[in-house]
C-alpha cells in the first residue's frame, strides 16, 4: 500500500534530495534547519525584507504557538533533510507558518504540507497571506482555499489576504 504522505514518482522528486520520505514533530535539533530554510524561503520571495533579522523572532514564535497547542510538524526528505514545516493551530485552524526551502519548490513538499494541515485541522484552515505574492496565492487557490477578508501584515506593513478551506466546501466543488 502505498504512503499518502509521499507523492507519487515523477521527475520532480526522482532526485532523494527532492522526494518526501514523511512528516515527524518538531524537535529542538531541527531549529536551526527550519530557520535557515525559512529565511531562504522568504529571501527568495520578498527580497527586499532582511529575514535574517527575523531568526529570533522565529524561534520565539514557534515556542510561543506551540505553548498554547499548535503543532509544529516537519516535511522530511529522503536524505534527511527538512524540506519544509507547517505550523498549525489545530483547535481554531489557523495555519500560521508554511514554508519549503526554494530548491525544493516544485517538488510536491508545500502540497504534502497542506494535506498535513488539513489533517490536523480537517474541518477548515484559515490563513493570511501577502497580496504579492502571487506563487503563493495561486497555490492556495489551487488547493481549494478561498479569499474571505484582507489586512495588513503588522511587521511588514504589506497588504494581506485572509484565505479559507472548508471540507464541506471542497466536497461540494
């Protein structure tokens, strides 16, 4: 039988550095990777932001989520390696953090991420997301999420999009 949380072979992930071997629990050794994964991620997509300068800020708001329930969870490569993790707030749905490491973008590691999210959450999820960002929007919009409000991100000053995903909702679609 084969892993739901593996995508299948195809060219993208045929590379071991690049194919999901499974999702585990945050653990503390794994900090610095997810740190250095997460500005790279973001260094890439909002060049103009010094997340470098954000690391700390990272660390302490993953322990701050995770002291009040939500869950940390960790895409693991073939190698070994994190290619990505997902912070969720499972009681109210809230995915807070998703982030893969650019040289894995493609590689089915953000969509593994999402099913993870939705099966710790799986009634719905809500999340905020920059306006421009669009590689971002358009992968929610393909993962079933929907535009329900929009603000501002109070460390960035960017405009953002509250997006949601409702089981019922994508059973109907």
């Amino acid at each position: 039988m084969s892993d739901p949380t593996k995508p299948g072979p195809t060219a993208a992930n045929a590379d071991p550095r690049r194919s999901l071997a499974g999702m585990i629990d945050l653990v503390p050794a794994h900090l610095p990777e997810i740190t250095d994964l997460w500005v790279a991620s973001w260094r890439r997509t909002l060049p103009s932001i010094d997340f470098d300068a954000r690391r700390a800020w990272l660390v302490d708001h993953l322990d701050a989520a995770t002291a009040q329930g939500a869950v940390v969870r960790l895409a693991m490569t073939e190698t070994g390696d994190v290619g990505g993790f997902v912070l969720i707030d499972p009681a109210i749905g809230y995915l807070d953090q998703i982030a893969v490491h650019p040289d894995l973008w493609g590689a089915g590691i953000a969509e593994a991420l999402i099913d993870e999210a939705r099966r710790l959450s799986p009634e719905k999820i809500v999340l905020d997301v920059n306006a421009d960002n669009p590689r971002a929007v358009a992968f929610y919009v393909r993962q079933g999420f929907r535009e329900i409000g929009r603000g501002v991100n109070p460390r960035s000053g960017l405009a953002t999009l509250k997006l949601e995903w409702r089981r019922d909702a994508a059973a109907s679609a």
